[in-house]
C-alpha cells in the first residue's frame, strides 16, 4: 500500500508516539506523588519532632535548676543548723530558725513540683519515641518508593533505547527536508506530526475537504504532502 519511505514515515511516528507514551507512564507514576506526600509528611515530622525535643530540653533544664536550688538550700540548712547549736541568743536563734524553716519548705515545694515536671517529661519522651517511630517508617517507604521508580526508570530506559535503535533503521529511509518537516511537527503539533489520507480525508483531524484540495492530495499519490487542515504530513497512498 506505501513505499519504503512513506511506510517508514509511518512507523517511525508510531515509534514516537510510542516512546512519549513511555516516558509520560512514568512521569506520570503514582509513586512519584507518593514521594512528594512522604517528603512533605517528613518535613511536618521532623518539626514537630524538633519542638517537642526543645520542650523537653527546657524542662531537662529546668529539673536540674530545681535540683540546683535544692541542693543550695540543703547547703544552706546545713550551715544554719550548725550554727543553732552553737549560739544561745533568743533572737538570733529565732531568725535562723524561720530560715531553716523557709529552706525546708522551699525544697519540698521544689521536689513537689518536680513530680510533675518528670511526668510531663515522660510525656514528651512518649511523643519524641512516636515522632521517631513515624519518621523511621516514612522513610523506610520513601526508599523503598525510591527503589521502585529506580527499577521502573531503567525498564523506560531499556524501552526507549530499543526504540530509538528502531528509530535509527528508519530515519534512514527518510528524506532530510521531510524529516526536519517532521521533527518541527512533532513540537507543534502535540506529538502527532503524520496523517493517513483515508477514505478522502486525513486520519488525523478528519476534516471534510474539498473536493479541489482532495484532488491535489491524490495527485501526491505514493508520496507525503500536507494536510489542507491541520498543516500535518499527510501520505498519501
């Protein structure tokens, strides 16, 4: 039905067709979305991670300041009693002894106080385990996701190779002019640069022509012109 160079004209832009369809199928992977929603769930992550560690740091700090203070107190009550049993002036034992009393009182305050900050520490090392957890598994998907694509982009890889090797065998056959014509289609036309003129019409974008125009395509019979419509190639049988 068609010559070495239409019939080459056709399959090569079925070849093509055939390597944008590839590389769109994996453009287009879902687990190049699933990359993007692991990447933006390990941002939220590691930030929430981040303050819940800063929480607790300052907690951390503010247990080894009450642990500070009381043992300044502790200190300080040592050094107060010690002195009780040295003097005998009312007054004066009197003063240290609301001291004595003040010091106490502080540091069973502070070791109160304590009780509660160390639970809430066991609160936030809980979150920080949980938090740790989940980034943990996030990103062992996101590998996994990864080694995926990575097999996936050399199967394209290997495709696109093998029909480039067959693109090759035809480019061949083709003439320049008509091969630039057709390269710059390709851009311009979305991908589909050749039509078939079928029935009287191209198969492309299967225009009603007239009949002066069908009949200076049919006098391009065994060769490639353009379509009156959509400015593709056209063969032409």
């Amino acid at each position: 039905m068609y010559n070495a160079q239409q019939q080459a004209l056709i399959d090569l832009q079925k070849i093509d067709l055939d390597g944008l369809a590839v590389k769109r199928a994996y453009s287009q992977h879902p687990g190049h979305q699933k990359l993007k929603e692991i990447d933006a769930a390990l941002i939220q992550l590691a930030a929430a991670l981040e303050n819940v560690q800063e929480q607790a740091h300052e907690l951390d700090k503010k247990i080894t300041a009450g642990h500070d203070e009381i043992q300044a107190a502790k200190s300080k009550v040592e050094t107060d009693q010690v002195e009780l049993a040295r003097i005998s002036d009312p007054r004066t034992v009197q003063a240290l002894s609301k001291d004595v009393d003040a010091h106490l009182r502080r540091i069973d305050k502070i070791e109160f106080d304590e009780i509660g900050l160390l639970e809430q520490l066991d609160t936030y090392h809980a979150q920080i385990k949980s938090l740790e957890d989940k980034i943990e598994k996030l990103t062992s998907a996101h590998a996994k996701t990864e080694e995926g694509l990575a097999s996936l982009k050399e199967q394209v890889e290997q495709k696109v190779h093998s029909l480039k090797e067959k693109k090759d065998a035809l480019v061949a056959l083709i003439p320049q002019q008509t091969l630039d014509e057709y390269n710059r289609l390709m851009l311009d036309k979305k991908g589909v640069a050749v039509g078939e003129f079928v029935n009287h019409t191209c198969n492309v974008c299967h225009v009603k022509l007239a009949t002066t125009q069908i009949d200076e395509i049919l006098d391009h019979s065994g060769d490639v012109c353009v379509c009156p419509s959509c400015k593709r190639l056209i063969v032409v049988p």
